[in-house]
C-alpha cells in the first residue's frame, strides 16, 4: 500500500485542500482536511496576481505563510489518521499560482517546496507545470491525465468538467487519447463580483445570480474576448479574467444592477463551458462536474438545460467527493514524478511530448 498526499490551493484562493489517497495501483481516497485561507494571506496572494511594489519579497514571505498553514493541515490530517511521516511516501504541493503566461515561457506557482519538506519529514514533489511550459506546451490543464486514470474505465464519450476559478474539461472517448483545455473563467468573476458588491466571499447555491436576469448586451461583450474563439490547446488565468476586464466592459454600457451584472457572469460561464465542449465533443453522454461549481445548483441547472441530452451530474455520483478531486490529482502526481511516469498530455497542453512532470525534495 502506498499512500501519497495532495496539497491543492486553486485560484479560488478559498483554502487549502489536503488529501490522502492509497495508490495500489486503483486511486482511493482515504481521508481529507481543508483549512480556509486567512484573510490577510488571501488578499496578499489576490495581490500578488497583478504587477506591484516589492514583489519579490512579498511573494516570499506570502509563500512562508502558505508553507506553514500546508504543514500546519498536513499534521492534522497525519494525526486523524494515527500516521507518521515516514508512512507517505510523498507530497505532491500544487503551490499557489501567482502567474500563469505560458504564451511567454513562464507560470509561477509559489509554495517554498524545500520549507514543506523540513517542516513535514516527507518528501515533496512541486512545481508541475514548469517542464510542460518548458516543453512547449500550455502547463495546463495537468488534470485531464488523472481524469482519465480516475473515470476511464466507463464506456462511451464523457467529459469531466472542473469549476473551481476557471473552468476546464477533459474529454475521454473509448480508444483515443484523452483531451482536454481551459474553456474560460468558472467562479473567479461571480466571486469577485459577490466580494465587491456584498462583502461575501463567493455566491452560496448561485442564489444571488438566480435572483437577476441576463442581460444580453453585456454578455455580447463579455462573451467578444478573443480567448473564447481560440482553438486549443489554450489555458487562461487572472492575468486575463479579473474585476479591471469585467469593469472595461461594464464601463461601456449603461448601467446594470449587480444581480443582473451576477446572473451574467454565471451565464458567461455556463455558456462558454457548453460552446467549448460541443465544438471538441458533439455528443457526450456523460458530464461529470467537479471543483466548487458543483455545489452551486443555479449552474448545474443551467448546464443541464443548456444539454438536454447528456447526464450532467456531479463525481459524486461516481463515488468521488467533487470538493477532493484536484487535490487527489496533485496527490497521484507526486506518485507519477517518483516512478518516472509522464503525466503531462501533449493532446491536451500542446507540449512537444510527454514528459515526467515535477521537482522532488526528499525527506
């Protein structure tokens, strides 16, 4: 039995996700621990995501911080479960992404890998994306080969779509290669713009978008950025999608009322989840959502409406927990680096090749 653990904090910036997983060799997912992500560390690391004053020592002391609140949830989750460090064989830590331009050569997740491993007594496997990058390719998304080891054995075509800050889909079909891409922002704008108008930090159940009405004009103007018309393999990031490029188009239209501002960018989501996976996938039986958007019940019913013929469900339904997912997948990572496995998937990010993917710190 080899037991591996996964730190994932995504660009919801909402906490950190901590999972345990058994890999022998079927992925099981044994115990998991979240810690919510302190006010002040949040925000440092929201501000970190745009150019400013003194980056490079705040972004290390913002990384010392996250570093000490990963180590603090991995010796809860070691102490839930009775083990010692010397049982996980590794940690795969995504870090926290600050920039993510593959375009030019670079993404940065910050996460301070050597810190986890002395504070931990476990060896640490970091900083996914860069050979990818390196490689040619997108960095992104890296869950479309775990996706596939997770749900691959079901027949027929299926596409699992996470929405955590941005949405992205792998799409597996029965004899050919898994395929997968960003298709856009998922809940990084209607928690940006919840935050902004209400001081809440995310919008429960989607009932504040339920609770206005589409407006067509700015959802044209939204839905006008080029990323959208782009073919794969493509990924995108708050580099792209943030409150400045929602308030350039609001400021060119007349006025909105928030709610309405709310169930636009919630049909922004929606739809360009739904364009992107009929162009790449015309029929899919099975639509398996994980990630936060899974909890948020005005999308799912949008989705599923938006595709009459397909099962849209949460992984759930599947057995797996949609809040555990990525967190697993970083997890089954770190497995993959220390056997040499290539887990990046040049169909998916546009890499010249497969390529084993990660940095190890030993214990």
């Amino acid at each position: 039995m080899a037991l591996y653990m996964g730190v994932m904090s995504g660009t919801s910036l909402d906490g950190l996700d901590i999972a345990l997983i058994e890999q022998s060799p079927a992925i099981k997912l044994i115990a998991t621990h979240y810690i919510p992500m302190p006010d002040t560390l949040r925000t440092e690391l929201l501000a970190l995501c745009a150019s400013g004053p003194d980056e490079i020592a705040r972004s290390a002391i913002a990384q010392q911080n996250w570093v000490n609140l990963a180590a603090q949830g991995i010796h809860a989750l070691l102490d839930q479960q009775n083990l010692k460090p010397q049982d996980i064989r590794a940690i795969g830590s995504h870090g926290q992404t600050i920039r993510h331009e593959p375009a030019r050569g670079f993404t940065v997740q910050i996460g301070n890998p050597a810190l986890l491993t002395e504070l931990t007594g476990i060896t640490v496997v970091s900083d996914f994306r860069s050979r990818d990058v390196a490689a040619g390719g997108q960095g992104a998304p890296l869950v479309p080969a775990f996706h596939e080891a997770l749900f691959g054995e079901h027949t027929g075509n299926r596409a699992v779509l996470n929405v955590g800050g941005f949405s992205n889909l792998s799409l597996i079909e029965t004899g050919k290669p898994v395929a997968g891409f960003d298709c856009g922002p998922g809940n990084v704008l209607l928690d940006a713009w919840i935050h902004q108008q209400r001081g809440e930090h995310f919008d429960r159940n989607g009932q504040w978008a339920a609770s206005g009405k589409v407006e067509p004009a700015l959802l044209n103007a939204l839905l006008s950025d080029p990323f959208f018309v782009a073919t794969g393999p493509k990924s995108t990031g708050r580099e792209v999608f943030n409150l400045e490029w929602l308030h350039q188009h609001l400021g060119r239209l007349p006025r909105f009322e928030p709610q309405d501002v709310q169930a636009t960018l919630l049909e922004l989501t929606a739809l360009t989840i739904i364009e992107a996976l009929q162009a790449a996938q015309p029929q899919t039986g099975t639509l398996l959502v994980c990630g936060g958007g899974a909890h948020n019940g005005t999308l799912m019913n949008r989705l599923a409406a938006l595709l009459p013929s397909t099962q849209v469900s949460s992984t759930a339904a599947y057995g797996v927990d949609p809040d555990w997912v990525e967190a697993m997948a970083f997890a089954w990572l770190a497995h993959c680096c220390l056997k040499g496995i290539a887990a990046n998937r040049p169909s998916v990010t546009g890499a010249r090749g497969l390529r084993v993917l990660g940095a190890i710190y030993p214990a």
